[in-house]
C-alpha cells in the first residue's frame, strides 16, 4: 500500500476575462504521457515527467496538472515536485524538499487568475502532517511574459488558514464562480467531515470557509474528488474508509448538500479510488479495484441504484505487483473519460499493453452498458501509465446568468418599458435553428456544448438570425442571445441527427 506525506496542488493564474476554450486540451501525466485533444481527436505528445518517477521509485505519479493557453498551446505542466514549461524546462525543483509531493491523489491544480491579463501562474501546496511542515497552502506566482515568454517565477507565499485544525486529505478540485471569473478551491479535511472552499478572486484569495457536510471520515484519506461540467455536482470518494459520496453545489455561496452517501461493501472488501461525471453532468462514475460502477442523477437530483459497467479478473485484494487495478478518471474535451487501470509500484519490470493503455468510455453519457466502455483501447504511444491522470476543471464553465451573485453581468434598466422575448424554433432541430427576438435586435449569438465549448459564434444587427447546425454533432446545445436592450437570454436547444 503506499504512504502518503504531502498533499500537493497547483494553481494557474492568468487573465480569467478571456474564454478558457483550449486551456484544458494538453494533458500531462504518469511516466512521461501526453496527450493533446487540439484537433478534436486525441494525438500523443511528449512531456518530462518520466524523471520524476523514476527518481523515486515506488512513488507512483498521482498528482499531475497542465494547463494551455486561449489557442490551445501548451503553457505549464506540473506534479508534486517539479513544474515544467511547455519545451520541458524545469521551473521549480523539489520545494518539498522531500520528493513524495507527486504522490497524492488529486495533488495538483492550475487555475486562471481572475481579472490579470499579465497571465500569472501560481501553485498551491497543502501540508499534510505538521510533524514534518506546518499545515497551509503553499503558492507560487508564475509570469508567462518572463523567460522570453516561456513563463518563470515571480513570488511564492505561504498562506495557512486560521481555523485548518486537522490533516488534509488527497482530495482538491475547483469550481468556476457563478460570476464566471473567480474560482472556488474545494479540499478536504484528513480525518474529518470538513470540506474547505476558498475563493480566489481578483484580489487574490478574497475568502476562506468549512463546513460540516457529509459522512465523518475516521481514517487518514485519499482517493478522487471530481465535479461535474456544470458545476453543480460535486462527487468523492474514500479509500480507507471505503465511502462514497455526493453534493449538490451552489456557485455563488460555495454551499454543499449532501444528495447521496454509501458505505461501500464490495466484494473482497475492495475499496473506492477513481471518480467521475459524464458531460450531461448526469452520470457518475466510480471505481473499486476491479469493477467500475455508474449512478445516475435525475433531474430532481435523486440517485438511481449503481450498476456495473465493467469488471476484470486481473486483480485481488490487498494489491501485489502482479495485478492491476483501476485508479484515476478524467472526463476529456473530446466528452469520453479515459481511466488508468494499471499496477500499482512504478517504476516495474515487465510491462505489458495494459500499462501502456488508457480504458475508455466512449459514451458516458449512456446508461448501463450504453456508455460504451472499452478497456485499454487507447494505446499511449509507448509510454507507461502509472495511478494519475491530470487534474482538469473546466475552465470553459461560464457564468451562471441570472443568478443572485452574477456580478459581472449588467444591471438591467429597471425602467425599461417593454422586455425582450427570444424564441427558438424548430427544437429539435436538424438542418437550421431560428432565432427571432421580436423588435429588438440582436446584438451576438453564441452556442455552446454542455461542456461549455464555444462550437458557433456571430455577431447580429437583426432581430431575426438563422443557425445552419446540420454539421453539428446531436446533443444538447445551448444559445446565449446577447440584444440591445442589455438582455441576455440563455436558451436550450437539441440537435437531432438528419
């Protein structure tokens, strides 16, 4: 079993006002992995990481970040001890100065700093056992203009909040703000029910809150934490004490209510590592040593029975060198989540087409065996997985408009006499979408994915705009019409196949 001393994550932070299409399609992972979804499709390239682990073998690469720029060109990758630029110059080296950073779950984060157009990198790090640091965040501040624009330091802090009683778990993700520029961070305590969010606004980190929420966790923790694109779900689970559970999220309070808790009895005892959601936000998956589930979350956020959706003979419990198991998820720009399922130590002799593979659902948006799971079916290049996958939030999740705490949106003119209707028609749609908004115009119209991905965008001087979509993909899409009154209305529509 591994030991774990330092829980680690990295902060990104650049101009938060730009749209984040791209930012999240390199990722860098594992012994070396990359992959980049630029062109729609995923294509291997390079990254240093392999250094790390095999420097220090028996700690597995758990903790890995990476971020890109607005065009999707690689700016930073990071794991727990080390941070690289994008031609894999190292950045910083070994902060810890203990060398097992990189072996925590979710240990590492980029995040767009709100508001700076100067594109300014920090990382964070969170002590976990004060008899070798203090507890707190650890933060460093990079500029992506110094070092002939390939990005360098520019100052590191150490920030510990005031009531951070306890250890901190493996577990940290980040949610974008309902005002679509600042970010909520969200950890877990170690041995507690305590969930910290913090808020990272313009002026750095503007708020520090706990709460209560949840099943008590009674042993030191890890395992994955994950949110879904919409940012209303957050869903985690917990090795040791073999727990799962499920919150709804309020993005503009930062609030938790748990909707779903279990305690898990799988079969040999097996406990929970991997975690994540579909792109409908809808489907959640988790996975024990050998066997990955699905729940489903009704609109009403209701929680359906767990089914199985795959299942190997590979594995026993307690692990050994000889067996492979599932370990991290990570839902990918291109809507499928990509899963390790590999041995455990690393590095190790003896390699087979499993550590050099990524397990796929195609589909995750499917129920039951409709999401299409495929294992080991994308082939890494050569290279060899180790437990971790990037930690990625979504950096396109745009503002939740209309919503109480949507302080970036205009004021609308209380005395305006007459109001702006927008109507969108036919849905479904198959060939053209309809836009008319009466007698106002229409000043820009942009659709997104349920990913928040801008796949159509124009600008308008009509009250009537017509959308050719046969060449989009079928789903659900969303249409955010912009007009002149100062309205915004955000609309749903379905693209069905011709």
């Amino acid at each position: 079993m591994k030991k774990t001393f330092l829980f680690v994550f990295f902060l990104y932070l650049s101009n938060a006002n730009l749209f984040g299409q791209h930012r999240g399609d390199n990722w860098c992972f594992s012994d070396s992995c990359g992959i980049s979804f630029l062109s729609g499709s995923p294509v291997n390239i390079p990254s240093n990481l392999g250094t790390i682990s095999s420097s220090f073998p028996g700690f597995p690469t758990e903790a890995t970040a990476s971020i890109s720029n607005e065009a999707g060109n690689l700016l930073f990758y990071a794991n727990g001890n080390k941070v690289w630029n994008a031609i894999g110059d190292t950045l910083e080296t070994n902060l810890l100065g203990m060398g097992c950073g990189q072996d925590a779950t979710n240990g590492c984060l980029f995040l767009p700093f709100p508001g700076k157009e100067d594109s300014v990198v920090a990382y964070f790090y969170v002590w976990l056992f004060p008899i070798y640091h203090p507890k707190g965040l650890y933060y460093t501040l990079l500029n992506t203009n110094l070092n002939g624009g390939l990005g360098d330091i520019l100052t590191s802090t150490i920030y510990t909040p005031a009531f951070l009683t306890d250890s901190v778990s493996e577990q940290l993700t980040s949610i974008k703000h309902a005002n679509g520029r600042d970010w909520w961070i969200i950890f877990k305590t170690g041995k507690q029910n305590d969930y910290f969010k913090i808020l990272l606004g313009l002026n750095g980190i503007e708020k520090v809150d706990s709460q209560n929420v949840g099943m008590k966790i009674n042993l030191f923790n890890y395992g994955e934490i994950s949110s879904n694109p919409q940012g209303d779900l957050i869903g985690s689970v917990h090795f040791y004490a073999r727990q799962i559970e499920l919150f709804r999220f309020d993005r503009c309070s930062g609030e938790m209510t748990l909707i779903y808790d279990a305690q898990l009895d799988d079969i040999n005892g097996a406990p929970p590592y991997g975690c994540s959601f579909s792109p409908d936000g809808r489907n959640f998956y988790y996975s024990v040593r050998d066997t990955i589930y699905q729940i489903h979350i009704n609109n009403n956020f209701t929680v359906n029975n767990k089914v199985i959706i795959a299942s190997h003979p590979f594995t026993v419990f307690p692990p050994s060198d000889s067996i492979y198991d599932y370990w991290q998820h990570e839902l990918g720009p291109d809507g499928k989540i990509y899963i390790i399922c590999s041995k455990e130590s690393t590095p190790y002799l003896n390699y087979t087409y499993r550590d050099k593979n990524l397990c796929v659902i195609n589909n995750p948006n499917g129920i039951g065996a409709a999401c299409d799971f495929q294992p080991w079916s994308y082939y890494l290049g050569g290279n060899k997985v180790t437990l971790g996958l990037p930690n990625m939030p979504n950096y396109n999740l745009g503002k939740l408009v209309g919503s109480p705490c949507d302080t970036l949106t205009s004021i609308q003119n209380e005395n305006l006499k007459t109001k702006s209707i927008v109507r969108i028609f036919p849905n479904p749609a198959t060939e053209q979408l309809t836009i008319d908004n009466g007698e106002f115009t229409i000043t820009e119209i942009e659709i997104t994915d349920v990913m928040g991905r801008i796949i159509y965008k124009e600008q308008s001087h009509s009250h009537l705009s017509i959308i050719h979509c046969q060449l989009f993909s079928a789903g659900i899409y969303f249409v955010k019409v912009y007009m002149n009154d100062g309205n915004v209305e955000v609309k749903k529509f379905v693209k069905e196949q011709q």
